[in-house]
C-alpha cells in the first residue's frame, strides 16, 4: 500500500515529501537522544547507589577499627631486612660484572692442582667444608638409646636351615 501511494505522487510534489523526510530524521534524532538522556540518567542513578553502599561498608569499617588498641600491645621487633639477593636488579652491566667474577672463579678452580689430579675428591672435600653439617642424617644414624644402628645383611640367596 505504501509503494503505491508514493509512486501515485508526482515531481512536483517533492518538496513536501522531503520536509516529511526531515521531519522523520528530526523525530529519529529526538528519540536518540532521550534514549540516551535516559541512559544517562540511570548511570548516574546507578553511581549515587554504589557510593552509598561504599559509605556504609566504609562505616561498618570504622566500628572494626582496632588501631585504638594498638598503645596497649607490646611491641614487636623489626621486621627482619629482606635477602640483599631478592634486591639484586640483572641488567646488562651487572650481568657482565657476574660473568666476568664467575669465569674467574671457573679458571682458579681449575688451575687448582687438587681438582687437576681428583676433580670428584676436590668438589666433595669443598661442599663437605663449606656446607653447614645437617642434624637430620646425625638422628638417622643414631638410635634412641644412643648407639649406633647396626645394617643387618641382607641375602637374595637361598638360606640353609639346621635341623
């Protein structure tokens, strides 16, 4: 029905047709922007909400406020310093001044005369002197009563019974 109409209309009458046209696209615009007046207004609604809920979780906060009671504890120590290695920053000149130490390092031990005739021995007698001595493998081989455990043998052979 709408095509037939508009094909029954003439050139002439084109003027008017495009003022509906624009009157069209100006009620379109009219629309959009309530819709987005709207919207706005709802965010901001929305906002006002989340703030009041903030202030009242941070009202129920304060009323969990012990730092009051903080005169009346004892002191604590210190806080221990942390490891100077967690500091440690890598970057190119660092990672240079290490190479450079730890290639030293690497030629002295091997220049050693001790690691030279028994490299095994020599890494073994080094970890034994500079390695903190574990209390764990002390307790394994000790018994309760102070004597040392003695290894039972063991045989996967055949055993002979006396009779």
């Amino acid at each position: 029905m709408g095509k037939s109409s508009k094909s029954s209309k003439s050139k002439p009458s084109a003027e008017p047709e495009s003022s509906t046209k624009a009157d069209r696209k100006f009620e379109k615009k009219l629309q959009f922007y309530a819709k987005v007046r709207d919207t706005v207004a709802s965010l901001t609604a929305k906002k006002a909400i989340k703030k009041k809920k903030l202030r009242s979780r941070q009202k129920k906060l304060k009323a969990y406020d012990l730092s009051s009671l903080s005169e009346f504890l004892p002191e604590l120590k210190a806080p221990r310093q942390p490891n100077p290695t967690a500091e440690f920053k890598v970057n190119c000149k660092s990672r240079k001044k290490l190479i450079l130490k730890e290639w030293k390092q690497l030629s002295t031990v091997l220049n050693h005369p001790a690691f030279q005739a028994e490299p095994l021995a020599a890494i073994r007698q080094h970890i034994e002197s500079t390695q903190p001595v574990s209390d764990e493998k002390q307790k394994k081989k000790i018994n309760k009563n102070g004597s040392k455990k003695k290894k039972g043998k063991t045989s996967t052979g055949h055993q002979s019974l006396d009779i």
